[in-house]
C-alpha cells in the first residue's frame, strides 16, 4: 500500500470511522484513500476550524479520538482554533495535514526563504504550543512510527491534540501494510504510593468539620466519576462540581451541591466557601472558578489531586494547598473499600449543606425580564431540559448563552458540553455536526448565540446535506451579552462593537436559504415537543431583550460568595453562618 492508504487503515483499526475535513490539493491522496476504505467515511466541512471542532467532540460522547484532515498552508491554519479547545480541555484529537512534497523545499535548503512551494506553511511550529506533539514525517518509516507514537501521546497522561503532518511524496510511497502499535504510557502508581495516598487524604479530613469535594472534569474524561461519587456517597460527604465537571454528574445526586465559580450557582459558592477542608479532583483551578484567588475557600485548607504535574506546581507558593500527582484512570484502586476515619460528627454540615441547595439550586430568576417583560433565557433553558430525551446530546457555545445554559439546566443521563477552556464563539454549532454523525440515532440540541451562530454558519449546508436532525437554539440578545455586561462595570455602558457598530443578519431569511426550518421564539410555550422531535433540522431564534443579564456573576474581583445582583444579607443569616467572622 502507499502512505495515504496506509493512514487510512490506521484509522480503521484505531477505530476512527468518521473523518472531518476540507479537501485540497496536499491532501487529497489522503482523502482519496479514506475514500475507498469501505469502513471509513470522511465528511466535509465547510471550514477547518469547524472540522476541527467536529473532531472535539468525539471523545466527549464515547471516548472514540475524533480526526481531521486538511491541505497544506490555510487548510492547516484553520484548524489551530478546534485544535486549542482539545487541547485546553484535555481531549485527544489526531490532526493529518498535507504538507508540499519534500523535493520543494530542498530547492531552498540552507536559506532562510519564507516559503517554499505553493501554500508551504510550517505547521507544526505553529501548533506546538497547543498540541501534545506534533511532528512532520519525512519517510515512510517515519511516517508508521509517527502515527503509532502520536496516538499513543494523544491519550496517554493527561490527554491532548497531536498533529502530523504528512508531505505529498510520503502519502504516495509504498509501504508494508502491517500496522505498527504503540502502548500508551499512564501513571501508574505503586501500591505503597496509592496507600499513601489514602493515608494523606483520611489525615486531611480526619478533623474536619465541613469537608467539601469539589469534582472537575479529570475524572469524567476517563470514566471514572461514579466510582468516586460513589465513594462520596459512602462517606456521606457534599460535593461540588466546576462547569466541566457538571457534564459528567446526576444533577439528582443526594450529594451533589451545584456548580461553582464566577458564574456559579450563589448556594454553590457559599458552601464552597464556607468549607474547612477542600478536596478538589482533577480540577485546574482555573480563574473562573476560584474568582479573587486569594479569597478563594478562605477558611479552608486545600487538597488537590490531579494527573498534570505542572497544574499541580502553580500552587508550589501557596501555602494552605498540598498536592498530589494521580492518573484518575485509576480510581478503582485509589476509591474503593476506603472509608473516611471522621473524627467530628457531620450532621450540622450536612444539614447547612441541604438547607442552602434547598434555597438555590434550581432557581434562577432573571430582573432584567422582569424589567423589559421579555423572554427569560433561564426559563426557556428549563422547558428545553424538561423536553428532551434522557438520552440527547447538548452541545453548548460561549458567552452569555454559556453562562444561561450551564447555570440552569440540570442534567441526569444526558451528555452535554463545551470547549470549556479556549471558549470560542462558534464551537457548539460543528460540536454539534460531529455528535449527529458519530451518534445518528440521538437528539442533538445546540444552543448558541446570535454573534457565535454567525462564526460557522456556513455549517448550515453541512446539515441540510447530510440531512442531520439538529434543533439550533440562537439565544438572541442582539448583540455580545456577557461583553455589554463587562462594559456597564467598566465603561459605563458603552457598548462600542456590542450593540453600537455590531450588527446581524435575518436568521429566517438565512435558516430558509439554506433549506432549514426556522421557529421564531418569544415565549417558553411557543416551543413545542413537537418540533423537538421533528425529524428535520430546525433553527430556533429564541428573542431576548438586548440588555438580558447573566445572574448571578462575580464582578470587580468579588469574592464567589458575592455575586452580582447583591444580596442584602444579614450577618447572622444562613448564608454566613460559617463566614460570619470572616472580613
């Protein structure tokens, strides 16, 4: 066989069956091959960047590495953005650039030329800093090895992108066809190291007297949360998610206290806060969960296990934080028959912990719609929830629509998810492409925003050609929501390329061109299960008032405890029964 055919039956024997890409000219042996591979199938994209975000959300759904492919040069470029969201949320993806034949560039060997050949792009350096490796191939050798070895980097460790980059002469090289493999290299911890391990973490809670789990992302992405909420449940801890880690929960969980952060639920943030020992599970910690770092679980000590040593040395000059490296691949043998030696009776806690969810969770009331009698984003996210099947798969973008969607729905058994970490506009939309090919027998719902929808729009030819039964809902503010909000903190409500100089399209005219059903939406009940269930693609344009806020949401480097719209609060009230002494 030749290279191309070579990748392709990689591929198929790593079980990547669904290919995203835009053809070109230094690709295209590659997709020629993927092409007559009869147990592949490649689908183009109407732009690299939506390939690439396609790809992302392959593994979010059974943990299969979703792939593209894309020509040499602006192919290439345009899927630096998807390849940051996988590799800022930890998801293996394999990126196949085609790259000019090498005989082009040894013309100018040894001169500092800026390009040689048509559309000759270094790819890999530019890529580097947001994949786990990345690597051109330069032999047919090189280029067995290569594939091996970067699948195996993909989901070894904390996961990641990797990129090769595949010169034109290599894809048609002949090539032995036995497949080379590759194991993956994971932490594996010894036996006295796990024992240590649960040693360190029974001391850390044994004098506790409002322990706290909050649980991210980590171990979802390796399946492993319902061994550890099961081992919560055990011990009769509360715990707590980030935004990421929400995605992986049975928001019904007896457990299970609510999201935390920035833009967290307000009873979240007051348990969070209020807690004396904090064991945090594969979480970063990032700025949007913790706010004002340095307020950040003020009366806590901090325990943090995560899989990524550099995560874990950020907090090398903090003293109240103690760390431990941990591959959660394997919380079997960290989290089973390991219960908690609890010296202090947790009744209390547990009890505050209920009272407080009792009062928040759940509900999310909007002044601004109560101000401009306009539809209310939270109650329109609520119905949607309600609706859909136990099955369905939720892609959601940035912005505000993130904040509304992320705040108020409640998931139990479905998936849903986001580029959580690079947070682009325009992400859910392909996410969402990628989920009904991968899943073709469940509903996909897509929530995006009026500005985001516009960033891969073009997608909407995608899905009328391949038929995909995607229900859209543009939650539309007229303008970048969550930036008017920043500036009527900071600029006094100018809303300069907000809502002056910003402008969109009609979305009915737009849905209509491109053979797509459009329902306008101005109240919760003008959504029907009906068209939830339709067969057909449809864009719901969900009609905001432009000055719908987010709430509640930090500003002006609050603590988590003090979110925006302020509460008056007394100083002996439930909320601060714990932070009452606390400045």
């Amino acid at each position: 066989m030749n290279g191309a055919e070579y990748i392709a039956s990689f591929l198929e024997k790593k079980n990547c069956k669904n290919v995203f890409l835009v053809t070109g000219g230094a690709c295209a042996f590659i997709v020629d091959a993927i092409a007559r591979n009869p147990n592949l199938k490649y689908y183009p994209m109407q732009h690299e960047q939506s390939a690439a975000m396609a790809a992302d959300a392959v593994w979010k759904i059974d943990r299969t590495i979703g792939v593209t492919v894309a020509t040499s040069g602006p192919g290439a470029t345009n899927l630096i953005t998807g390849i940051a969201c996988s590799f800022f949320d930890s998801i293996p993806t394999i990126h196949l650039t085609g790259q000019v034949n090498q005989k082009e560039k040894e013309i100018y060997k040894g001169t500092k030329v800026r390009q040689a050949g048509f559309q000759q792009t270094d790819i890999v350096e530019m890529v580097k800093p947001i994949t786990k490796y990345s690597v051109q191939v330069t032999s047919a050798e090189e280029l067995k090895l290569e594939l091996a070895k970067a699948y195996s980097i993909a989901i070894s460790g904390r996961m990641g992108p990797v990129l090769i980059d595949i010169p034109m002469d290599i894809q048609q090289v002949e090539l032995e066809e036995d497949i080379l493999e590759i194991q993956p290299k994971n932490l594996k911890l010894k036996d006295k190291e796990i024992i240590d391990i649960k040693k360190s973490i029974n001391n850390f809670f044994s004098d506790s007297k409002r322990p706290l789990i909050l649980l991210g992302a980590g171990p979802g992405l390796c399946d492993q949360t319902k061994k550890i909420t099961d081992w919560i449940k055990e011990n009769e801890l509360p715990f707590v998610t980030s935004w990421n880690g929400m995605c992986f929960i049975d928001h019904k969980n007896g457990n299970y206290h609510g999201s935390i952060g920035v833009y967290g639920n307000r009873g979240s943030n007051f348990i969070l806060q209020s807690s004396d020992n904090l064991l945090v599970l594969g979480s970063r910690l990032d700025n949007r969960q913790r706010g004002n770092v340095a307020q950040f679980a003020p009366l806590a000590k901090i325990k943090v296990l995560d899989i990524d040593i550099a995560e874990l040395q950020k907090y090398s000059g903090e003293k109240n934080y103690d760390v431990n490296q941990f591959d959660f691949r394997d919380s079997s043998r960290l989290f089973s028959d390991f219960k908690l030696n609890l010296r202090n009776d947790l009744t209390e806690w547990n009890s505050y912990c209920h009272q407080i969810k009792k009062k928040y969770f759940g509900i999310w009331p909007s002044s601004s719609s109560v101000k401009y009698n306009s539809l209310n984003p939270y109650d329109l996210v609520k119905k949607v929830n309600s609706l859909i099947d136990g099955d369905a798969i939720v892609t959601v973008d940035d912005g505000a629509n993130l904040c509304w969607v992320f705040q108020a729905f409640e998931r139990t058994t479905q998936t849903i998810f986001t580029a959580g970490g690079n947070s682009p506009m325009g992400y859910s939309f392909p996410a969402a492409i990628g989920s009904a090919i991968h899943s073709p027998n469940k509903q996909i719902i897509c929530f995006t925003g009026d500005g985001s929808m516009q960033m891969n729009i073009q997608e909407l030819q995608t899905m009328t050609y391949h038929k995909l039964p995607i229900k859209i809902f543009i939650l539309n503010n007229f303008g970048y929501g969550i930036i008017k909000q920043f500036q009527d903190t900071w600029f006094e409500g100018r809303y300069e390329a907000t809502g002056k100089g910003y402008s969109l399209p009609d979305f009915k005219k737009v849905s209509e061109a491109y053979g797509v059903g459009y329902r306008r939406i101005e109240n919760v009940d003008d959504l029907s299960l009906k068209d939830l269930n339709s067969s057909q693609g449809l864009v719901f344009d969900v009609i905001l008032n432009p000055n719908t806020l987010i709430e509640p949401k930090i500003d002006n480097g609050n603590p988590l405890h003090n979110q925006f719209p302020y509460l008056e609060l007394e100083q002996d009230c439930l909320e601060f029964k714990y932070l009452k002494n606390y400045t």
